[in-house]
C-alpha cells in the first residue's frame, strides 16, 4: 500500500520483539545480580520529592523546547531543518538526561546501594542498541 514493502509490518514487529526480549532479560538478570527490586511498570518512580520537582522540571522544559523547535523548523524545508529541534531528537534527550538525574537522586538517596547502577547499566545497553541500530541500518531489516 503506497509503495511501502510488503513485509514492513512483520519485520518492524520482529524488531521490536527481539528489542524487548532483550531489554527483559538484561533487566532481569541485573536486578537479580545487584538485588534491586522490580519497578513497577509505566509509573514514575521518584526517589524523593526533590526529584519528582526537577524530573517534571526537565519534562516542562523539554515539551516547551519541543512546541518551539515546531515553529521554527515548520517553515524551514526538510533539509534545512535543525536536528537538535526535531522531536524524537528531544525525546531521546528527554530519556537520556531524565536517567542520568534518576541514578545521581538513586545514587544520593535510594536505600539500595545498588539502585543507580540499574539505572545507569540500563540506560548504556539501550544507548548500545540504539547505536546499534542506527549504525546498522536496524540490522538491514528496512
């Protein structure tokens, strides 16, 4: 349909099943290797109240830089563009800085000793498979 390939959807759900599996194992085994316990899932999980006010800080600030990156790169043509405005540019610069600012509150305040190690071992394996990725381009599946 519109010239896309016939096998597009199959081998992006490919691609995404093998990320999360990996994803689940490795959080799997370093939790049970550091002895941190489960997060719960799609929740924030603030540390303190001083993280939960600069973690909705961050959030604050990157939506509106998003909301501002839209009008000036919406009259701009496509290659002209600034890539530091592009949405999933900023999303992947909201995911990075928002971890590190949870291992350094995890780091200062957590019970767990062991907590920001979590953080900070899963954050590098998503930034290895991302690079991964997109260096490889996604394997040669598209």
């Amino acid at each position: 349909m519109y010239g896309g390939e016939a096998t597009f959807w199959l081998n992006l759900f490919l691609l995404l099943t093998v990320f999360v599996v990996l994803m689940t194992v490795f959080n799997a085994l370093l939790r049970r290797w550091l002895g941190v316990e489960k997060p719960r899932a799609f929740s924030h999980n603030h540390v303190n109240d001083q993280h939960k006010k600069i973690d909705w800080s961050i959030r604050i600030f990157f939506i509106a830089v998003m909301v501002l990156g839209f009008f000036i790169n919406i009259p701009r043509l496509p290659d002209e563009s600034y890539l530091f405005l592009e949405p999933w540019f900023l999303l992947f610069g909201l995911v990075f800085i928002t971890e590190i600012v949870r291992a350094l509150m995890e780091r200062k305040y957590a019970k767990n000793p062991n907590a920001y190690i979590y953080t900070i071992s899963q954050l590098v394996f998503i930034l290895v498979i991302l690079t991964l990725l997109f260096t490889t381009d996604f394997l040669g599946f598209f």
